[in-house]
C-alpha cells in the first residue's frame, strides 16, 4: 500500500489508505488541490477534468482529459495526471488560461478548471494543426465543420458545460490558440512515452481494489472470484457508484491489459481490443469503418470517450448503448476470454435479456471482430433529445449491399426498442432479394416499425420509438438517392 501514488502536477503523491471507491477527484480535493470542481459528480459537467498521460500508438504519450469524478483513483496509482494547477498559476499563466481570461471566457470561475484541461488536452493534440491546413479528412462532417481557423476541434469541449459565460468567448479563446512552444515542458512530456499501469492491490475497509500485471493473472483471479466487478473507462461504473451508492467487495482494473488494447485491420476482419477507449478507436480507425464514423461523435462527449471503452459499452449491457446497434449491423463477433481460453460468440447471440448476456462470471470481454469486406451502404441514426452528449431514445444501424438496383444483403441494428440490442430480422427479410426503390422501403418501413416491443419512459413514448423506427428506412433511402448510391456496384 505505501507504494501506491500518484504522479499529480509532477510530483508523487501517496494514495496512503484512501477507501477503494474513492474517486480520483475526492482523492485530489482531500490532498488541496481543489481547482478540479463537482459538478454533477455523473460525467455530465466536465467541471471536473483533468488531463492524464495516456499511451499513443508511435510509443509516445498523447495528454488526454478525462472526468476524474468518474476514475477510481486507484486506477491512476503509477499515472501521470496534470490539474488546472498544474497548468498554470496566477503569476504566470498557461497559454490556455491566459487566451480564456482575455477573451472573457470565465465568470463564476466554476466550470474553468474543467475547460482548461480540456482546452490544453486539444492544444497539445497531435495533428491540431495539420487538420487546421485541410491535411487530414477524419471522415466526419460533423468535425470538419467544427474546426477552428488553428484546427481547434470544438467537440474537444462538449464535455463541459457553463452555466454563467456563454459559450462564444470560450469558442474565441480556444480559436486564438497557437502552437505550444517547443520548450513548453507538457509539450516535450508527449515525446517519453506514458507510464506502464503498475499492479495495484488496495484494500481498504473490506473493499478491494486489484489490478494484476498479466491478462493471465487477471482471468485466474476471475475464475477463483467470480464475483469480481471489472472496470475498464468506468464511465458506468462511476455513475453507479457516486449517485447509486453502488459498492463491490472486488473492482478488477483490466484497462491496461495489452490484448485488449489490439487494433488490428486484416484482410477478413478487423479486431478491436475490448479496452480501447472509444476515443482511441475513433482516431486509429480514421474513418475506415464508415458507420462506426458516424457513431462516435454521437457518443456521449470527448470526455467520456477519452476514457469509455468499447468493451464497457457491450460489459454494460444497455439496451440504449450505442455501439451495439452499429455492431450488429456490421455483423460483429465477441471474443470472451477466461482461464480456459477463448471464445467466439456471434453479436447477435451475445445479449440473452436485460443487461444479461452470454458470458459467465469468470470471463471477460477481450476483443471485437467486425468482418470484412464491409458492407458498402451504411448509416447510424440516433434519435436524441439532444443532437449531442445524451443517450439514445432510439438508435438504427443499416448495412445494405445493393447491387444492380437490388438489395442482396442486409443487417440492421437496433438499440431501444427492447430489453436488449436486436438485429431487425424480419426488415432485413423484407428487403433482400427486393428492388431498392421507394415501395420496397415504404413496405419495409412498415415492418421495421413493428419491430421489437418498445416502452414508454421518460426519454420517449412507445409510439414515439416505433415511428421512429418506422421513419428510419425512409432517410436512409433519401441519402442514398441524393447520393445517387442506390444502384452503386
Ligand atoms: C455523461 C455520460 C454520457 C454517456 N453517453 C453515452 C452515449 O451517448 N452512448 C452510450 O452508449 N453510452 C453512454 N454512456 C455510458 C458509458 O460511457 C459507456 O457505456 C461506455 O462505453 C462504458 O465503458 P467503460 O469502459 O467506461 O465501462 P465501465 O464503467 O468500466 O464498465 C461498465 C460495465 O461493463 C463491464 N465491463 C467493462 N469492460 C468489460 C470487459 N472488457 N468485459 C466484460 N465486461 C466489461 C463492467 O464490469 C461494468 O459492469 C455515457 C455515460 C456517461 C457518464
Ligand atoms: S463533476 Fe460533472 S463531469 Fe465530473
Ligand atoms: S464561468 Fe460560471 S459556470 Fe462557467
């Protein structure tokens, strides 16, 4: 226990007996540093934020703001994480702080920590500026709009919210960024690459918190403790644990496990390591799976992505998340691992009721299998309350092969519809084999608004999700017409 510390600003600080569900923002306000704020203490406000040295493909370290009210704090022993404090001081401030502070982008001061990591998180992206020159094409329209004259990504903020500025002077300050300077020290941090996640074993009151140094370790641990709890980004789990009051006896770490951080493009398939952060997919896929493209920036936030993972998001089970409708419409494959190896479990066969699957007590998800080719005509559509950062009332994934005017394959998605994720079996019937022109998809649409048993909840009406449904045929239809795809190949 006395070697558990965490690098902050610098320089180590002892975690020295904190209880296991300390979050790493109680941790951080208890030790003085008080600049990071709670705000909603649910990943919602990003008053929050802090940056932490995460690992990039080159072997270098990228500086990723995460919502410390949702990590464990013992998930960070061995890591590096810099604060609002750590950025600057009055006497003399971070380019951010002083870009904010010009273009009055604080009042009540609140919510600034949190936008000034967040802020310095895309100053120091790599690649800023060449996205600012038009060099790089993420395949997202909706970035590419976003973008600043200095390639400032806005979306590097929808994390974070203020209640008193006004979001205009805080656009402006993050627009009248320049480039870090080369002997800025967080800048020539980036170079060294992130530190490695040290085995963890923490128990304090009856509570553990464990992360072992090999995969190996860690599905021997699961089979003698089946009733482990893991975490990966913990962006579920915080939520759980700081409004429910959830506890568990075990939390298992499993984010830094090495085989589930894969990314690897094949010629049949592509695998996607379970603990990838959302975000880290995003940018190593570079748009190569079109419909996963169009996901992610209606995932949550940047924030959330920085630290959620993929495999979180199947962990969890929600029958609203949003990459399980996009998954099996891709026709994905999970691969579950214990002690005993591994297996394959088609998507579509994964979920078996609400928030229950397939995989037992002693087997964790390690990675995602999307298979190639691709299907060539494919869209997401989530319906929201909100265009961004909020959950899906409704969400549909298409992947259509049309072929000589004709529909010859078809997989569809749904997420909020049912108890869990489906496939819209009886849609994809309707069309393959069919003509893609409006009376195959008006006839199909009336199937594919009778699809699933959705309910009524304080996100929607039953008869609200089934018009959606019932409408979501018709927009794709008028893309691809509009896109002139309808008879491509
Ligand atoms: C503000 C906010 C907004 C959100 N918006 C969205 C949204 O728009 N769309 C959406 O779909 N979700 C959303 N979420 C939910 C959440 O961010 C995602 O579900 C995320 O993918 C979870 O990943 P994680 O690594 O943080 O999971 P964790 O919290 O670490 O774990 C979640 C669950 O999955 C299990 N688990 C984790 N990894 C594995 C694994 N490899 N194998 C087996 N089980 C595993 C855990 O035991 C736990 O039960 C939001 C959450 C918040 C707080
Ligand atoms: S306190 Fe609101 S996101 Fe963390
Ligand atoms: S300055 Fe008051 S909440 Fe943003």
């Amino acid at each position: 226990m006395d070697d558990i510390a965490v690098n902050v600003n610098g320089k180590s600080r002892p975690l020295a007996g904190a209880p296991a569900h300390t979050t790493a923002l109680d941790w951080l306000r208890s030790t003085g540093l008080s600049g990071a704020k709670e705000g909603c203490a649910e990943g919602e406000c990003g008053a929050c934020a802090v940056m932490l040295a995460t690992p990039t493909p080159e072997g270098g370290s990228a500086w990723t703001p995460v919502n410390s009210c949702l990590v464990p704090v013992y998930a960070l022993n061995g890591q590096e994480i810099v604060t609002a404090e750590g950025l600057g001081s009055p006497g003399a401030l971070h380019p951010v702080q002083e870009k904010l502070a010009e273009a009055g982008g604080s009042q009540c001061g609140y919510c600034t920590p949190g936008f000034v990591c967040s802020m310095a998180g895309e100053y120091y992206r790599d690649g800023r500026e060449a996205v600012a020159e038009g060099a790089v094409d993420d395949g997202c329209p909706v970035h590419d709009a976003e973008h600043g004259p200095n390639g400032f990504d806005l979306h590097a903020l929808s994390g974070n919210l203020c209640r008193c500025t006004g979001y205009r002077p805080i656009r402006d300050a993050a627009y009248a960024l320049g480039a870090p300077e080369s002997d800025d020290p967080l800048q020539q941090r980036l170079g060294a690459p992130a530190p490695i996640p040290v085995a963890t074993a923490a128990t304090v009151d009856d509570s553990r918190f464990i992360r072992r140094a090999s995969l190996d370790e860690t599905l021997r641990l699961l089979r003698d403790e089946p009733d482990a709890l893991l975490v990966a980004g913990s962006t579920d789990w915080g939520v759980e644990v700081n409004i429910r009051g959830s506890r568990a006896p075990l939390v298992v770490a499993i984010e830094h496990h090495e085989e589930l951080r894969t990314l690897v493009v094949g010629d049949d398939e592509i695998e996607i390591g379970a603990a990838l952060a959302l975000s880290e997919i995003e940018s190593r896929l570079g748009g190569a799976v079109p419909l996963l493209a169009q996901l992610f920036p209606q995932f949550a936030s940047r924030l959330i992505r920085n630290r959620g993972t993929i495999g979180g998001n199947l962990g969890t089970g929600s029958p609203i998340g949003d990459t399980p409708p996009a998954l099996l419409a891709l026709g994905a494959r999970v691969v579950l691992a214990s002690a005993d190896g591994e297996r394959e479990v088609d998507l579509a066969e994964y979920f078996t009721g609400y928030r229950q699957s397939v995989r037992r007590a002693d087997e964790l998800i390690r990675a995602i299998r999307i298979p190639l080719p691709l299907a060539k005509v494919t869209s997401f559509q989530k319906i929201a309350k909100r265009r961004f950062d909020d959950i899906s009332s409704v969400a549909v994934a298409f992947a259509l092969d049309i072929e000589g005017g004709s529909v010859v394959a078809a997989k569809i998605g749904l997420g909020g519809v049912a108890a869990t994720p489906l496939r819209a079996r009886a849609t994809e019937e309707a069309l393959v084999g069919q003509p893609w022109t409006i009376a195959t998809v008006r006839a199909a649409s009336e199937v594919l608004g009778s699809e699933g048993t959705p309910m009524s909840d304080h996100r929607a009406s039953s008869e609200y999700r089934a018009l959606m449904l019932n409408t979501a045929l018709l927009k794709l239809y008028s893309t691809t017409v509009l896109d002139n795809k309808e008879v491509s190949a």
